[in-house]
C-alpha cells in the first residue's frame, strides 16, 4: 500500500499520520524511533547483486526478443509458424474467463489480469508481451466460447448481489472521501507525550 508506505517514511520521531484508509480499518502512524539506513560492504552483498543484475538483464533482452516476435507475429498472424521459425514453442493456456485472477499454464501476471489483455476476434494478437516472474510471454486469439447459460441462471443471483455490493462499496468510498475532505484531524500534544 504505497500511501501507507510514503507517510510511515515521511513521519518524524512521534509525530503521528493522517488516517489512512487500509483494506481492514483506518490506520493512524506513529514513529517510535528511527534507524538510520546502513550501506553493508559490498563483499557481503555482491552474489545479491550480482544475481539481481544477471536477472534483470535477462528480462530486458527477453522483453526485446519478445517485441521482435511481437512484430513478427502481428505481420504473419500464426503464432505457431513464429513460434517454429524462431525455435520456440507455442503453447495454449486452455479456457479461462475474463474475470479470473490467473491464466492456466501462465499464472498470475505482474502488469494485467486476464480481461485486461486486448485480444479477440477482431484483434488476433495482443498489444505487448506481459510478464510473469521470470518470463516473458505473448498472447494470441484462438477462439471463443460463448457464454454458458445454464451456469449463468445459476449465478445470475449471486452475480447481481456482487454488482450491487460493489456498488454500496463505491457509493460509501465516495461518501468516506467526502468526508475526509472536510474533516480535520487534531492531535492533542499532551497525549502523545503521555504514550
């Protein structure tokens, strides 16, 4: 959570944070004292850095290889004749929904959820490779499968309380922020020096 990261960075010894808004409750910071940062000498951090510098640099030339073939594949449309012509393997992820976390085969990418990834019969082949871990991957349409139904009238009740509760939540998120924009909060000295 980043604002919750920047303001217990920002805070001075005792000073106490704006509430900040967490997945479970509001949050308020207190500093009880600080340790100064400490650079270790390089020798008992040089295989860290090494391997971090091996990875990082792998990545790199895998996303350009990736944005060759990228290339490759939105002139040639095969993913499977790309793939061979330049020894790799083509694999399929199988059936997922939009709406699912992970991709079979693939797992969880860094920068998208699945729905997120452009691709369709209308555009075969996906803006930009997406990465996973240590792996670069490329996304290509195969086919569709149209909507099942049955299991839709089985959902369609539990689906229409998600819709509305998501609502309830961004109706109250924009009443709290409301709130917090006129609210003040006041900090009593005498209380913290008590603590």
């Amino acid at each position: 959570m980043e604002e919750f990261r920047r303001a217990a960075f920002s805070l001075a010894v005792k000073e106490v944070s704006p509430a900040i808004e967490g997945s479970n409750g509001y949050y308020l910071l207190r500093v009880g004292q600080r340790k100064e940062p400490v650079v270790p000498p390089l020798e008992s951090v040089r295989a860290e850095i090494e391997r971090r510098v091996k990875e990082a640099k792998a990545l790199e030339l895998a996303n350009k290889k990736a944005q060759a073939l990228l290339d490759q594949l939105k002139k040639e449309k095969d993913i499977q004749k790309v793939a061979k012509a330049n020894g790799l393997q083509a694999g399929e992820t199988g059936w997922f929904m939009r709406s699912d976390a992970e991709i079979p085969k693939v797992g969880a990418l860094q920068d998208a959820r699945p729905g997120e990834i452009s691709i369709s019969p209308y555009h075969l082949v996906a803006d930009r490779p997406y990465a996973q871990k240590d792996s670069v991957y490329l996304f290509a349409f195969k086919e569709s499968q149209g909507a099942d139904m049955a299991r839709f009238d089985r959902e369609k009740a539990s689906l229409l309380g998600q819709a509305l509760q998501g609502k309830k939540q961004a109706a109250m998120k924009k009443f709290i922020d409301s709130l917090k924009a006129k609210g003040r909060v006041e900090v009593e000295p005498r209380v913290l020096e008590e603590s």
